[in-house]
C-alpha cells in the first residue's frame, strides 16, 4: 500500500478521493482550506472527474453537496467550525432529508482561536441534529474515518460529520491509503418525496432519523473507533476523545496507561461503553478537545454521582486547545518546563503585507474620517481585519462574515452617520450582497468600502466568486451607477481618493468606494509563475 | 532514537522548507515523523513556530511536551529565545544572528545575543552572510539547516537525498546551492560546538 506524507486535512482530501468521491464543495476557512486544494491539485481528482470548485459560502456548499448526495453520488462540504453556523440552516435540516449518496461534512474546529473568532464545537451541532459523528486521533484515522464515513452514511442514509482540530489539520504524518474505489452511478432516491420537508413528510421523516439513533449507537459501539482500554488502576476512569488520546498517552513511557481509557472517536457514543467505564471507576477523568461535551452530560445540572473531573472543575482548564502538558498536570504528574522566555522578548503580531493595498485604502478611509472622528467603521473577516491593530487602527468591529454592512446600516439608523462599512470582495459575495440590498431597500446613510484584492487573501489566495463582478452585483442590487466608485489603492493617489471618499461620505444614502488592486501575495506568485513559464519557454 | 525540534521565525521566512528537508530525511531513514505547523493569519509577518518530532517507534502527541524540545532552529534571534520553555534543559539553539525587524519595538540587538549566549548550548551564526557567499542569500535557511544538522541524528546523505527530492524540480541549480548552504552552515557549526 501506498504511503504518503499529509497534513489531516490532506489525509481527508485523499481519503475522499479513494472513496469514490465526485464532488466537493467548500469555502476557504482556516483550518479547513488545505481539503479542497489538495483535491483540486490532485491529478487522480482531475482525470476522475471529481468536482472541486469553491462555492460563494458554506451555506451555497452545504447544499450543493446534499444535491449530489441526492443524484446517489458521494459529496463531501468542507467547512470551518463557524463556517458551520453559515450552513446551519441546511445542515440541521439535511439530517431530516437523509442521504441517498454517501455524504460527509468536514466541520474544522479551532480551538485556543488560532485563526477564528470563538472556539465553538462542532461535536454540539452533531448532537443537536442528530447526526453521527466521526472524530480522527490521528492523521490515518481521517484517511480512514472517510472511507467509513461514506459507508455509514449509505447504510443508515444519513450525514456523516467529520470533526477536526487545528492541530490535526496541519498536523503532517505518513498515512497509508487504500486501493481507490468508483465513483457512485446516478441513482434517485427510492422515495421521491425524502427530500421534501412539507410538514406532514418532515414529521415523519424526523420519527426515522430519531429512530436511527438506536442503530447509530451500535455502529460506534461495534467500528472500533470507540474503544474500552482496561487498566490495572481503577481509581480513574479516564474518557479520552480525539486528540486527547495522544496527549494522554504521551504523558507515560510506552505509551502505557496505568487507567481505564474509555478511547471516543465517535458519537452517538455507546451508552455500554460508558456506563461499564462509570460502574468500574472510583472517578472520572473527562479529556474534550473543545467544550465540556460529555463532561456536562455525564455529570448532570446536579453532580450528585461520582466525581467528575475535566474542564468544568478545573482539572482542565476551562478554555483552549488541550496540549499533553496540560494532560500531565491533570493526573497530578509533576511537569518540568524549560526555563522562561527572557523579558526583552516582544510580541510580533501578524500585519498587513509590506506593499498590500489595504494600507493605502484604510490611509485614506482614516483622513477622510478626520472631520467626523473615530468609531464609526464596520468590518468584516478577512486581511483587513489587521486594521484594527497599530498603525491603522480604523475599524471598529469584526463579527461576522458579512456583518459590516448590516451592523452600519443599524447604527446609522441609531443616528451614526455616516456609518462606514469595509469589507473583502469574497466576504462580498459570501455574505454582504443581502446585507447591501437592506441598505439599498431602508436608503441608508451607509459608505460601503469593498476592498478588492480580487482574491480570497487571508486562506492564502483562493478564487473570489467576486472576480470581476463586485460592480454589477452592486448595480444589479440598485446601487445608483453615480455613487458606485472605483479606486486605486495607491500612495500617488492618496489626494484623489481622499476626496472621492469624502464626497461619498458626505452623500445620505447608500454608496460603494471599491479600492482595487492585487493581493500582493497572489500578484508575486503570478510573476514568479509567469518567469517560470518563460525559462521553459527557452 | 527520538528527536523534538521547534522550528521558530517569522511567518514567510521559510521555516516550512527546512521542516521538508528534515522531514524528507526521516522518511528515508524510515523513522516515524509528525510535523505540526502553522498555517493562517500568523504567516502574515507573525511569530510562527512548527514542532516536527521525529522516533524510531510510533509518535502520540502532534505537539512536542514543553520543556523537551532538544533543539530549537530559528531563522531569527529574537524568535529562537520565545520558545526557551520548550527547550530540555541541555537542548540546543540553533540560530540565524540575522534579525528580521518588522515591529517597532524590536529589542536592542547586543542585550538579545547576550541572551542567546548565556544559554547552556547554542550555535549563532551570520546565516544571510554564509548564504551570500554560497551564492544567495536566500539560502540563508537551508545554512541554518546545516548548522542543526549535527545535532539531528540524520546522516548527511539523507539530508541531501532530500534536497535534491525538494528542490529538483527547480533546477540543478538551486539543489547545488543548497547542497552547498547546507555544507558551510554544518563546517560552520563543527567548528564552533
């Protein structure tokens, strides 16, 4: 069998490449990116014939993909955690639906933020919709975990989530791959209405997924993923779910726990498995990579059975990426860390590109805000967000893909105007064109900046579904053509644009200023392409 | 054998090539390998790290336990000194004296070698200079390589099988020079241990 060297999220992109995938769809998100791009350099994905393109939003991928499951094909979305929330409303409903081909959701965690806005947990929205969840130790077992994923979601016609963690995203280790499989045929569903959630089907399809519970339940009890390690000392029940594992083991030579491990890679977990863990321990050790899942249910609102120990008595602490440190110090082991940092040491936060047009925008933006002062500027996710910090220090918000313009438009409505609002061209698309359409629908006293680096910068230049289109969306909504305005991102025109932005500033109703130039990241990765190209061409 | 090595600089200073190489070498010393690395908002100019760990027998955690780290490569001096608590007490540093200033409040440069030199083991080397003379300065990394690679436990044959796997599809070139970078950044590290 071939061995290959890959991050997790390149396990995945594999793994679902071997299975028979034929469509996957995504939009860019840390730590999640990395799946789509590896299946879109894939040659086996090319001649396949699998579909890779980015999609607008997780939302626009979520259903996509349920489409294809619904012709009887393997699909696979891709998303990061809050990407997740963007896809909610398809994503609860589609475990109503069913799967008719096998279809798998990847949900990207982030815990400790290392890229993201919160820390929430996927593990919730898979309880919450009732659907299986599958969540990988290790790199092999995400190869792995697809490959039963798609099964599991065939036989029991149901979603399949795949929950990571940042660390095993990017984590790289050699992964042993399976002989790949054929792509489904074409096949309906065998009951044309499944996918139809009119009350009076919902409800009983929603009997179905309900009762698929008990089946699910015995799928984790008997795949192996779940698994009861006996130890010798039972003091400690220890349940150890996805990554905490290797933390766990990490922490004793050989790899030997002295304790029973209840080891969970997924879920609906076996209420045997953890029932006989409970009944053989004198306590509980919970150890979740995210929230306190099974910690809280297991120890109930009133905590009156054994005790409990994980992030909600400080055992754990209460928030963050689990490390084996931390695991360490949990079972009462005595950890030596090196010796501290020195003081002289700064931080070096992330910034803006030398050279990125951002700066020359937001340079503008904060001296045409001058006369009005500082405070009123709504942004949004993406590069730009770094304005915040020194030395620009020129928005005021970042919350949500797309809530730039909508929050603008409810505070010039509370009288701040004018109220500003800037935002990528692919967050644009993602989530902002609706949200300019209420500005244009209530006339507000709103300047939308959209910054246009004609890509999607901060994931590290995927395709915009913007390109070329950022005008005539904002036309198409009712932009008034006199109050579109494009401009160049560059120090030599600083005056002019000083000025187109004051003027719109000072119009009571809905302007869009879109500064445009190249990201310079893709801009240099163009040229150092295009001198390639020409050295062959020799 | 295992081997925990922090790989610290600046995000888009390259430390994801040398963890290549090195994780090149591993695999054809056939040794198990786990390389967790950043990727995201810090490789815009922000301090980035990777832990790549290397053992004969299977590797648990992604991440390396603080304070067990033997060895420490940085492309950057102040960057090689953040990560001191993940260091083993008798770990290396392994560092470029080459500082890379994009904040304003950059230390000052002597107090940050002092610091550097009054850890029990260290190599600090003028890895932008070495690299120059090799041919390019933007082989400064692979002379840090070089410099660690005493300290690996890899032979220097899997090390340069490795960079002709990474780099041959550049040129014979580029392989040359790095082969070459790697050469001067190991004399250099021999001779001052």
């Amino acid at each position: 069998m071939q061995k290959l060297l890959l991050l997790g999220d390149e396990a995945i992109a594999q793994g679902a490449i071997d299975a028979g995938l034929s469509g996957i769809y995504a939009y860019p998100g840390t730590p999640s990116t990395e799946i789509m791009e590896y299946v879109q350099a894939s040659k086996e994905a090319r001649s396949n014939n699998i579909r890779a393109l980015w999609s607008a939003n997780e939302k626009t991928a979520m259903e996509s993909a349920l489409g294809m499951s619904y012709a009887g094909k393997r699909a696979m979305v891709c998303m990061k955690h809050v990407g997740l929330n963007v896809a909610a409303d398809a994503f609860v409903n589609s475990a109503i639906t069913g799967a008719n081909g096998g279809l798998i959701v990847v949900a990207a965690d982030d815990p400790s933020m290392h890229s993201s806005q919160n820390e929430q947990d996927s593990r919730f929205y898979a309880k919450f919709s009732f659907i299986p969840l599958l969540e990988p130790a290790n790199q092999q077992e995400a190869y792995d975990m697809v490959h039963y994923g798609f099964d599991l979601s065939e036989k029991l016609r149901i979603p399949v989530m795949l929950r990571i963690t940042t660390r095993l995203a990017h984590s790289r280790t050699g992964v042993v791959c399976k002989a790949q499989k054929e792509q489904n045929e074409i096949k309906l569903p065998e009951n044309l209405r499944q996918f139809v959630l009119l009350p009076s089907i919902a409800r009983k399809q929603y009997r179905e997924l309900l009762a698929k519970q008990i089946p699910l339940e015995n799928e984790a009890a008997q795949s192996g993923y779940n698994q009861f390690l006996e130890g010798h000392d039972k003091s400690i029940g220890i349940i150890a779910c996805g990554l905490a594992y290797n933390y766990l083991i990490e922490n004793y030579a050989d790899h030997k726990v002295p304790f029973t491990v209840l080891r969970i890679g997924q879920y609906p977990i076996p209420l045997s498995m953890m029932n006989r863990l409970y009944e053989e321990s004198e306590s509980i050790l919970v150890l979740e990579d995210g929230y306190p899942i099974i910690e809280e249910l297991l120890k109930g609102m009133l905590n009156k059975g054994k005790t409990i120990h994980g992030r909600l008595d400080g055992t754990v602490p209460r928030d963050g990426e689990l490390n084996p440190n931390i695991v360490g110090i949990a079972l009462g082991m005595k950890i030596e860390i090196g010796v501290d940092a020195p003081a002289l040491i700064t931080n070096r936060p992330p910034k803006l590109c030398d050279g990125c047009g951002h700066n020359d925008a937001f340079l503008a933006l904060n001296e045409a805000l001058d006369e009005y002062g500082r405070g009123r500027v709504f942004s949004d996710i993406g590069c730009y967000t770094l304005s915040a910090l020194e030395p620009l220090e020129s928005i005021n918000s970042c919350v949500d893909m797309g809530a730039s313009i909508t929050m603008a438009i409810g505070a010039a409505d509370a009288g701040l105007v004018p109220a500003v609002a800037a935002i990528g061209d692919s967050t644009f698309t993602h989530s902002g064109i609706t949200g300019l359409l209420d500005a244009v629908n209530n006339n507000s006293p709103v300047t939308v900046l959209i910054l246009d680096n004609s890509t999607t910068g901060m994931t590290g230049g995927q395709t915009s579904s913007a390109y070329g289109k950022v005008e005539d969306i904002c036309r198409g909504v009712g932009v008034a053509e006199e109050h579109i305005r494009v401009l160049k991102p560059l120090h030599k025109f600083h005056e002019e644009n000083v000025r187109i932005l004051k003027e719109e500033l000072a119009y009571q109703g809905v302007s869009v200023i879109i500064p445009r130039r190249e990201c310079i990241q893709t801009l240099n990765r163009r040229m150092r392409q295009k001198a390639k190209a020409k050295t062959m061409d020799i | 054998m295992t081997k925990d090595i922090i790989l610290a600089g600046v995000g888009g200073q390259g430390i994801l090539s040398i963890a290549a190489c090195i994780g090149m070498a591993a695999l054809e010393e056939n040794l198990h390998l786990k390389q967790a690395e950043v990727h995201g908002m810090s490789q815009r100019g922000g301090a980035v790290q990777s832990h790549l760990r290397l053992a004969s027998t299977e590797i648990a955690s992604d991440l390396i336990p603080e304070g067990k780290a033997d060895l420490v490569i940085s492309v950057e001096p102040m960057e090689s000194l953040r990560y001191l608590p993940m260091l083993k007490p008798d770990g290396y540093i392994v560092t470029s004296m080459n500082p890379f200033v994009n904040i304003p409040n950059y230390p000052d440069m002597e107090l940050l070698l002092k610091e550097i030199w009054k850890q029990p083991k260290y190599i600090t080397l003028d890895a932008d200079e070495i690299a120059r003379e090799c041919g390019s300065v933007k082989a400064a990394n692979m002379v840090v390589l070089g410099a660690a690679s005493p300290f690996l436990g890899l032979s220097n044959a899997s090390l340069e099988k490795a960079i002709v796997a990474i780099f041959g599809s550049k040129g014979e070139d580029v392989v040359a020079l790095n082969q070459k970078a790697i050469k001067a950044g190991r004399d250099y590290a021999l001779a001052h241990i």
